[in-house]
C-alpha cells in the first residue's frame, strides 16, 4: 500500500506562508488524485484541497485564493503553498489518495502541524 509522508509544517505569524510536502511511495503516484486534508483539535478531519492526475484542482471555500496545490510526479511529491495564513488554519495537515478516502480506505501518515499566531 503507498504511504504518504508529509514535512514542511511549522509556527508562523498571521499572514505569512508556508509550503507542505507530501511525498510518497509507489508506482501508481502519477495516476493518482492526491488529496490535502487538515484536523484541528475537536474537530473532524476536512478536505482543503486537491490535484487530478493531469494538475486539475480544487480548494475548499475556506482556502480558496489562499493555497495552491502543485505536483512534481518525477519526485511523487505534491505540495501545498499556502499564503496569507490564519490563526484558523491551525491543524494537523495530512495527504492522501483522495480515492481512497472516499472509500474508506485510506490509511493516515503522522501529517505535519500548522501553527499560525495571531
């Protein structure tokens, strides 16, 4: 089974940046739906973004203009950009098979915490 780890979280001020990386294992990387999900304390785990196999994308309401999504499938490693940071977007930040979530599937990395300071 391909196993996703994720690097790159950190503490930083509102407003700033930072970009995740999420690097995995497996021949079938390049054909996949990668999938970027966040879980604050309390609360569900929720999708914030997403890339197609051919770069297509999508964010949630609430990143939407903030975070951009890319892929370096010669490296199987998707990162996430994201700018102009909010103390809400504070969480633990995980990668997936996006497939595989939907189906129930999915096995968890550790992720990578985000720490955004007012």
């Amino acid at each position: 089974q391909v196993q996703f780890v994720e690097s790159g979280g950190g503490l930083v001020q509102a407003g700033g940046s930072l970009r995740l990386s999420c690097t995995a294992s497996g021949s079938t990387f390049s054909s996949a739906f990668i999938g970027w999900y966040r879980q604050a304390p309390g609360n569900q785990r929720e999708l914030v973004a997403r890339i197609t196999s051919s770069g297509g994308s999508y964010f949630s309401d609430s990143v939407k203009g903030r975070f951009t999504v890319s892929r370096d499938n010669a490296k199987n490693t998707v990162y996430l950009q994201m700018n102009s940071l909010k103390p809400e977007d504070t969480a633990v930040y995980y990668c997936n098979n996006d497939v595989r979530v939907v189906a129930g599937l999915a096995s968890w990395g550790q992720g990578t915490q985000v720490t955004v300071s007012s």
